[in-house]
C-alpha cells in the first residue's frame, strides 16, 4: 500500500534513471498485457454471439464443460464470458446486454434537443451573469 514514507519520487532524487526507467517499462508492459485481454475477451464474446444455433434443448449447451478441453487455455475473464452466455442463451436478458456490450456493439444512445433549447441556453447566461455581477459587488463592498 502507498503512503508517505515509501512513495520516493524521481525528481527529489528518490529514484534513479535507471530505477525509472525500469520501472516505466514494467508499467507498459502491464498495460499492453492488460489491453490484450481485453481485446481477447471482446473477441470471445463476439465468437460466443456469432455462434451458429441450431436449435435444440439449452440444457445441451450448459453441459458443456471446459474441464472437457485441457487443451483450452482460458483466462477467467473468458471463462466469465461463456458462463455469461449460457445464462443469455436461458433468457437472461441483462446477460445478453453484457455480452453485446462486451463484444461492442453497443447502441449508440441519442439525445434529441428540442427547439426551445436556445432560449433555455440565454436565460442560463443570463443568470450566471447576474451571480456573477453579485459575486463581484459583494467582493467590492466588502
């Protein structure tokens, strides 16, 4: 845990370059390690939506177990995203929300602004003005 006595910041000589730099190119590589999961775990949601479904009991899908496949090198966060397809795949309508939104297709949400907007928008100015004036008298008178 950071407090006080063991942050050492570089430029009060806590660190040298070397120690720095090393430690930025740790940082970085956790960052790209951690971009990649990401990235896979988007795709395995997509793989899991563009799944072709023949029809068929969803009892036969939550049969499937992935200690069935040694082979398959799955990180939690995967493993997370087929147990979350199972339940969509029961009618787990949040399930299925997580699933577009994880594969990125998440609609776009529209925010339509009615005609009276510029008027609103004058009287907002209008009022920040006057506090604005007030602010300025009352610094003055006192």
């Amino acid at each position: 845990m950071a407090n006080e006595r063991n942050l050492r910041p570089i430029e009060k000589g806590g660190l040298s370059r070397e120690e720095a730099k090393k430690r930025g190119s740790k940082g970085g590589k956790a960052s790209v390690r951690a971009r990649r999961e990401r990235k896979a775990m988007q795709e395995i949601a997509r793989i899991v939506l563009d799944m072709p479904y023949e029809g068929g009991d969803v009892a036969d899908i939550e049969g499937l177990s992935f200690d069935d496949y040694p082979d398959a090198n799955l990180t939690v966060g995967q493993r997370a995203v087929l147990a979350v397809a199972r339940k969509a795949m029961r009618g787990d309508a949040s399930a299925l929300a997580f699933l577009r939104d994880t594969a990125g297709e998440k609609p776009v949400e529209k925010v339509e602004v009615g005609p009276g907007i510029e008027a609103a928008a004058a009287r907002i100015r209008e009022l920040i003005g006057r506090r604005r004036a007030e602010d300025r008298g009352k610094a003055d008178g006192a």
